[in-house]
C-alpha cells in the first residue's frame, strides 16, 4: 500500500476512535447516566484519560495523517508530499504519548475498580486491594459491596475496557503512521499523479 493511501486510512480510523474515546470518559463522569457529586466520581474518570489522552491528543495525529494521505503542499505531487509527511511524523509520536496516556488511566481504572457507597455508608474503593482469583473482575459476587449507584461496577468495566481498547489501537496506529510517515519523507507518495488529482483514495 502507498504511504499516502496508508496515511489516510490511519487518519479515518484515529478521528472516530478519538471522538468514542471522549464519549466514554464523558459517561464515566455520569455513573449510570446519573448526575453525583464530583467526590463520588471515579478518580481515574477526572484524569480524563479518554478526553485528552486518547481523545484530544489523538485528533491532531488524526487530522495530520488524513492531510498526509491527500495532494502535495503545494499542489499535486509537489515534494512528493513530503512536507505533510513530515508533520505527520511529529504529530504522531504526540498521538503516541496521548495513547499511553489513555492505556494507563484506564488500567489503572479497571485495577481500581468504581468508587461507591458500600455497606458501612461511605464512599470507597472497595476493590483496591484485591488482585488475582480475588479481584472482583473475575468475581461477580463481589459486585455486591457497591450499593450506590446501581450497576456502577459493569458501567466502569465496559467504559475503561473501551477506553483501554481504543488506547491500545491509537498506539499501534500512530507508532505504525510515525514509521509510515517516515518511509513518506524519504521516498515519497508512490501514487501516480492522475491519483493525486483524484484527491487522494
């Protein structure tokens, strides 16, 4: 495949992961589509992982392949593209930083587990100390310790497992855009000019 039609495929699949990755950090600040006082918010749904992380740090990546993928900087075929390659190239391994970033909230979130209201009428992470065959990701029963709000536990696991999902893929796309973008500067956009003049794909 061509580094340019490369370029733009990784930019159409980084711009909607982003934007999922916003949305599910943003209901993880509303636990069972329920307004709560930020002190019973998850700590890691505040370090917004989804909305900077793998989010915003990931539109600009995104945007920056798509234009890779498209005409010269100064018209078709110009340079070979490779001056949007090059931006691609540092834009990426920003995308790349934001992605870890994401990976690393939401792992630390599903490690964690929900804040909740338990049985002795506090709000606590009833799940943070407990590991292997006894953590509650493998242990339904253990649900049972979260009284408030209702379903918090599934709610948290599919969010930061979406979010630990999307950040796993924007990584890989952006560590494979930044060699892709590299490969672009150095030899160039391999589509022929009646391609370039199609605009791209």
């Amino acid at each position: 495949m061509c580094t340019g039609k490369c370029s733009r495929l990784i930019g159409l699949v980084l711009i909607p992961a982003a934007f999922a990755c916003i949305i599910a950090n943003l209901l993880l600040l509303f636990p069972n589509a329920k307004s709560l006082d930020s002190n019973h918010i998850t700590l890691q749904a505040w370090l917004m992982g989804g909305i900077v992380g793998g989010g915003l740090f990931m539109l600009c990546p995104g945007c920056s392949a798509v234009r890779a993928g498209g005409k010269g900087c100064c018209g078709a075929g110009c340079c070979g593209n490779r001056c949007r390659m090059l931006n691609s190239v540092f834009s990426s391994a920003f995308g790349v930083l934001g992605g870890l970033y994401c990976v690393s909230v939401s792992s630390a979130g599903l490690a964690n587990g929900p804040k909740c209201l338990t049985a002795n009428e506090t709000w606590e992470y009833p799940f943070q100390d407990t590991q292997g065959n006894g953590s509650y990701l493998v242990n339904k029963d253990m649900w049972e310790k979260c009284l408030e709000p209702k379903n918090i536990v599934l709610w948290n696991i599919v969010l930061f497992s979406i979010l630990l999902g999307l950040g796993v893929l924007e990584v890989i796309l952006c560590g494979i855009q930044v060699f892709n973008a590299c490969l672009g500067c150095v030899c160039g956009d391999c589509r022929k000019r009646r391609n370039d003049d199609d605009g791209g794909l």
